[in-house]
C-alpha cells in the first residue's frame, strides 16, 4: 500500500468516527463552541496549503494530507456547558478537549498572538529558519501544540507534556479510541476521583452513547 494510499484509508476512518461522535454528543445535547465542529477542505483550502509551503517549507506529510482532507476541526465545549452552574449530562465534557484541529489561517493568526506573549515562534536551527505552527489545542503543561516547519518527515512530535513525545496521529488514535474524551476515560479509571470543576459530567451514563456507533481507528493509526 502507497503513503497516498494509507493515508486515504486512515482519515476515511477519522472522519467516519469524528463524524459519529459529532452525532452522539448532538443526541446528548453537547453545545459546541463552534456551531460547525467539523469542516471539509475545498480548493480554496488547498490554496492556503500551498501558500503556507511557499512561505515556509514543507509540511509534514501526514499534515499535508489532513489539511487536503479537513479545514477545521474543534470539539471545544460552549462554555455555559463547560463551566456549568448546574449540572447536567454533558456539564464539563470538554475540559481538556484534544479534538481541536484548526484550520491554516486561524493557527496563524494563534501564532501572531504567541509571538504577542513572546513564546518562541521562529528559530535557527542548523543555519536554517524555522517556523512555528500551533495546531489550536493546548497540552497539559500549558505548551501549544504544533509542529516546526519546514519538517519533511511523515509525523513529528506534536508536543511533549512531561508523559512522553506524541504525535499528531497518536494524538488523533487516542482521542477517538476515547469516544473523543480520552481526558475523561482515563480519570474515571482511577479509584479516586478528585473534579476539577463546580460539575463534571455523568461519565458513566454517557460513555456508553458516545461510544454508539463510533468505532477506534487504533488498527491503522499506529506509528
């Protein structure tokens, strides 16, 4: 099987899932800070590609190809939800959130804002310049998650919170094999549980629902 060819496949099956999730949590009554959590790329987004690549460098093959597939992805929870008052179901569900993909030119305009609270967004590296891009979400340790371009490998780290460097796919593998919410499976596992907000959500009656129909995609995302 070709790289084009695997990748087709891989991100076939993320979007299935993505797109199953997606429906689960609107069943649940999930309130998405983005009204539109999963948006396909068109030609307009290719464009923004190639622009970037000229900019920059290449990206990451496997990076490439997500953007050639998806615009934009963010499961991020609306905040009356998050921070809920009351509690309900969903109360809290995306705290931590991982599914956060942003598109070309909203992840530029977070790199302009980094560059703002002066994090390191560009480098030299070898005699060569690097450049940062942020991917939208945030790691444990409060370090964006990105990549350094130019970068003609397949799947470079994506960030390193203190547990080891994941990477982009591996980021995605856990993210569906946890029903989108691997922040929640693996705090649930614990004997004790401490929230870290007002109210959580009632894991255990609705992981089974998030799970309906949405299967991992571990089998064809291991690196």
């Amino acid at each position: 099987m070709s790289d084009s060819d695997y990748f087709d496949e891989l991100l076939a099956d993320a979007e299935r899932s993505l797109t199953r999730i997606r429906m689960n949590l609107d069943d649940l009554g999930y309130e998405f800070l983005d009204p539109n959590p999963i948006v396909f790329a068109d030609e307009t987004d290719k464009a923004v590609l190639n622009n970037l690549e000229s900019r920059w460098g290449t990206l990451p093959l496997f990076y490439k190809e997500w953007y050639r597939r998806f615009r934009n992805v963010d499961f991020s929870q609306a905040s009356s939800q998050l921070f809920a008052s009351e509690p309900c179901d969903v109360a809290g569900l995306g705290l931590n959130m991982t599914l956060v993909f942003r598109d070309i030119k909203s992840s530029l305009i977070l790199r302009d804002e980094l560059a703002v609270s002066e994090m390191e967004v560009s480098r030299e590296r070898n005699g060569k310049e690097q450049h940062f891009m942020p991917t939208g979400a945030i790691a444990s340790n409060c370090e964006p998650k990105g990549v350094w371009l130019p970068d003609a490998t397949i799947d470079p780290v994506l960030f390193n919170d203190g547990g080891g460097p994941i990477t982009f796919t591996t980021e995605l593998r856990m993210a569906i094999a946890g029903c989108g919410f691997p922040f929640w499976v693996h705090l649930f596992k614990r004997r004790i549980i401490s929230l870290p907000l007002k109210f959580g959500p009632a894991w255990k009656k609705i992981e089974p629902a998030l799970r309906r129909g949405a299967p991992p995609i571990g089998c064809r995302i291991y690196n």
